[in-house]
C-alpha cells in the first residue's frame, strides 16, 4: 500500500495523488496547473496504460483538466465520479479541448510566418470524448467495490455541484487502511448547493489548505448589497458587468437575482435584463436544472417545490454567438451581463469592458478571486487605462467587488470540518494551498488540534500498511523561462508591493491639475520614500 503525492503541494492547483493497492494503481484526481508554478511536479511515475482507474473528486479543470491528456497517452480505465461531476466534465473538457486546439492554431499561424516548429495541442476534442466515454457515475453515500480489497464512497463536499470528497478502504491480507480525500471542501450556507458533510473516521486523510490562512469576509444580506450595486448603477444609466466563472458563480449569481426581481430590491426599474454571454456557462446552467432535485440544498427544492425555479425568471436572456454578444452592447437600455472568464483574461468579458470601461455610469463588479497579473486584479488595484484588443481604454466606470461568495471553506470551516472525525488520524496530508498557507494550516493542526499533520512536495511516497515515509523529496522551484520577467516569479509578499506601486501611479495621475503646492510636498513625500529603500 503506497501513496505518492504528485500535485497540488505546496501549490493551489494540478491536484493529482497515485494510489497502489491491493494490486492496483489508482489515481484521485488528474489536475491542470493554472496560474504561475512555485514547485516542478513530478511527472506520473508509471505508464498512462498502466493506470486502472480514476477516482475524481469533481469537475473544475485544476482536479480534472489533464484527463484527456492522460487517455492520449493510453489510459483507458474507468474514471468514477458523480453524475453531476460526469455531466459538467462532458461540457468542460469539451471546452478546454477548443481551447487547446484553437490556441495551438493561433500560435502556429503566427509562428509559421517566423519560421517555427508547428505546436501541437496539449490534447484534441477526440482524447475529450475518449476519456469521457470511461466515466462510471457513482451516487453519494453509496460504497462501491471497484477492486478486489478496495472500495470507495462519494460524500458531497458543498463546493461545486457533483463534487465530493472521497473514502477509500483498502484491504490487503491482514492489513486494513482507511483513506479520505477531502476534494475542494465547500463553505457553508451557500445557494443551491448543499454544505459539506463529514467523513466519520479515517486512518490518513489528505485535505485541502486553500484558505488555510484566513476567515471570508460576508455581508449581511448578500442579494441587498447586490441589489444596492444594480441600484445605483441602474440610476446612472450604465451597466452592471460581472466577470463571472461560468461553473457555479454564475449560477449562483442567477440565484440571487432572482430573489432581488421576486422582493423588488431594485426600484424603478422593472423587469430589468440579464444576459449570460459565455456558452459554456449556459451549458452548465442547463446542467444545474438537470440536478436541481437530486443536488439542491433544501432551501433550493423548497422553491422547486413551489414550481419556482431557483436559477431562473423574467429577463433572463442568453448569448450564445459572437453576434448575439455583441448586439449585447449596442442597446443602451441599463442591464447585468453576466459574462466569462471570471479574472478578465480571455472570452467574451473582455469585449464588455471595452464598451463599458470607459462610462462613468457603468459598474464593473467583481465577485470572485482575483489572481496576481490578471486584468480582473489590475482594475481592483486601481489601474486607470487598460489595453484591450490594442486599444488604451480610460478606466471610468466604477469599479468594486462584492465579498462574500466562496465555493471554498475559510480556516475556521476546514477545523470544522477536520474535527468532525469521530478519532484522530493517524496522519492528516496538507495539499492543496499556496507555499506558506500549507505550512500554517499544518502548524494549526498540529498546535490547536494535536494532530500528525504534514505538508508533502511532489514526490513523496508514503507506506500506507507500514505508517512511514518511504521517499521525502526536496522541492524543486521552478526556474523562469527565457523572457519571463523577474515579476512573473514573485513571492505574495513582494506582489503586494507591486501592487502598492501601481496603486500609488494610480493616485499620481488622479492629482493631475491639483495645486503646485500640493503636488511639489506629494513629490518631495516620494523622493524621501524612495532615499529610504533605495539598495
């Protein structure tokens, strides 16, 4: 009985376990990396063909996104997951493989033009419906022997509709093991979907660290502060545009509105419209009204109940071409758009803030994370023009986010939640966070809770039967590439100080045109800053 962690430690994304047992090799989750790399992951130690099967926790891309790759390369054993988890990976890996192909495309069009070697996509659409053709959909709470000596059982984890965290019992001779994978745990009290629920015991549990460090922040009425945002921004004449995640934020955000139309909490402005402009989040959308009574929480059914749909009411309008997308911003008429990717960085979304940046009535909202170098994170930042399609765009429109939405639990839910464990594990595994944020979630266990808490790179092998390490790695950072500026390797400590320096360029050009007084003390404040950290 061996474990060996390849992904997500140490780091937030590319979750990815191996699991030998009882003469078999299985893998939890097959995640992309997203986002900038810390450590160098080590590659999967055995063959793609030699891999019987998958466990997958649920559908976001850093959990799922590298099974394609993994069928192109010759695994085609069964992957167990949810139903709901199987029927968002039908649309999400569909989607992801577009995206390889049509990047890999633009990249060859403009390097053949330079004489360059021709990319081939990570994968294509057809290593997406082989893998998805190897789905086996499991229902929650119900244990299934996939091997001889092995079965599992799906727990909802409250994070994304379908997901789950997962409880392996392994048996080999005399020897019995028992594993939990945690998956992404949910935070508590969110719409739709249901909270987490607890795993009774385990003898070594692998869980997630992802706001190991902190506490949400939550409004006290969630769809008031919304309404209060589309109030005003109504008033005005302008837009609300949300960058939304098109998997669950967005429906969620639908859930919302719906309430707000229902209570009346905008004020003259009747039957207002809301436009989700992301394919694939209408997809998802659809795919949520196909789960609403088997994975909605009891407050979401008391309304299906009622014949109200949750997610849905009067002025709903979808987007699926590029011209329907457009016609969006070519009627004045004040509207939400709803529209992906959720940190600005490609889609659609992109041409919303170009037609509404610029308009001081408009309003850009964020409601959700907002990674290091994103276009979402340089507009909370304060940036005042932004390049868009080669064009400078004079940010004007008001620019704010609403807290309070996490698919993630906080510190105070992941104690909760590891708590619940009716004995202590032997050894509690924490993955799934940032560099430091695993070490103080770890240092948390340890103190507050007398756990045997540990935070493993990629590499490390665990003997399950036997209770020791077998393999401890040192890390490997990842070294920049060629080009990447020294800002693209950055530790959170130092992006928070670019940060501040953006923002203080900001600040410079908002006092164009104050008195010369004022501005020669602001520059003389500068220089005497700049004398005391000059090295």
């Amino acid at each position: 009985m061996k474990l060996i962690f390849l992904g997500a430690t140490h780091e937030v994304t590319g979750s990815c376990f191996l699991l030998e047992a009882c003469g078999k090799r299985v893998l939890i989750d097959c995640g992309m990396e997203q986002g900038p790399d810390t450590y160098e992951n080590m590659p999967l130690p055995v063959k793609p063909s030699d891999i019987d099967m998958v466990l997958l926790t649920h559908a976001h891309m850093d959990h799922s996104g590298k099974l394609p790759l993994l069928y192109k390369e010759g695994f085609h054993g069964q992957v167990f997951a949810t139903a709901a988890t199987a029927d968002l990976c039908e649309i999400m890996l569909r989607d992801s493989a577009h995206i390889q192909m049509f990047e890999a495309e633009w990249k060859n069009r403009k390097g053949k033009r330079a004489g360059r070697e021709e990319i081939k996509p990570l994968y294509d659409m057809d290593d997406a419906v082989g893998v998805l053709s190897c789905f086996v959909r499991c229902e929650y709470q119900r244990e299934v022997i996939i091997a001889e000596g092995m079965r599992v059982r799906f727990v909802d984890a409250g994070h994304l509709l379908g997901s789950a965290s997962i409880e392996v019992w392994l048996r080999e001779k005399e020897t019995e093991k028992k594993l939990v994978f945690s998956g992404d745990i949910g935070n508590t009290d969110q719409p739709l979907i249901r909270d987490p629920e607890y795993p009774g015991d385990a003898d070594y549990v692998i869980m997630e660290s992802t706001y190991g460090d902190r506490s949400h922040e939550k409004p006290a009425d969630y769809a008031q502060a919304l309404a209060n945002v589309i109030q005003r921004t109504f008033d005005r004449g302008g837009n609300v545009v949300v960058p939304s995640f098109a998997v669950g934020r967005t429906q969620e955000l639908l859930y919302f509105i719906r309430h707000i139309k229902e209570k009346k909490l905008v004020q003259n402005h009747d039957d207002f419209e809301v436009w989700v402009d992301s394919p694939l989040a209408n997809e998802a959308t659809g795919i949520f009204r196909e789960h609403m009574w088997s994975d909605f929480d009891e407050e979401a059914r008391a309304l299906l109940q009622q014949g109200i749909n949750p997610i849905g009411f009067t002025g709903l309008k979808t987007s699926v071409t590029s011209d329907d997308s457009r016609r969006i911003n070519e009627d004045f008429k004040p509207k939400v758009i709803l529209s992906a990717s959720g940190m600005c960085d490609a889609g659609r979304i992109k041409h919303h803030l170009k037609h509404n940046l610029w308009r001081p009535e408009s309003t850009i909202l964020f409601v959700g994370y907002q990674a290091v170098g994103t276009l979402g994170r340089a507009l909370l930042e304060g940036a005042k023009e932004v390049r868009l399609f080669g064009e400078e765009i004079e940010v004007k429109a008001e620019i704010c986010r609403l807290p309070g939405i996490s698919g993630h639990a906080d510190n105070q839910g992941l104690i909760k939640w590891i708590s619940s464990f009716e004995k202590k594990p032997a050894k509690v595994f924490v993955v799934h966070g940032e560099d430091t944020v695993c070490e103080i979630f770890r240092n948390r266990l340890q103190d507050e809770l007398g756990l045997d808490a540990y935070c493993p790179y990629s590499g490390t092998e665990f003997d399950l039967a036997l209770g020791r390490m077998i393999r401890e790695p040192e890390p490997v950072r990842v070294k920049a590439k060629p080009g990447v500026t020294a800002a693209a390797k950055v530790t959170k400590t130092f992006a928070r100080l670019l940060a501040a320096g953006q923002r203080l360029i900001g600040v410079i050009r908002q006092n164009e045109g104050g008195a010369n007084r004022d501005l020669e003390k602001f520059t003389r404040e500068i220089h005497d800053l700049c004398d005391k950290w000059q090295r």
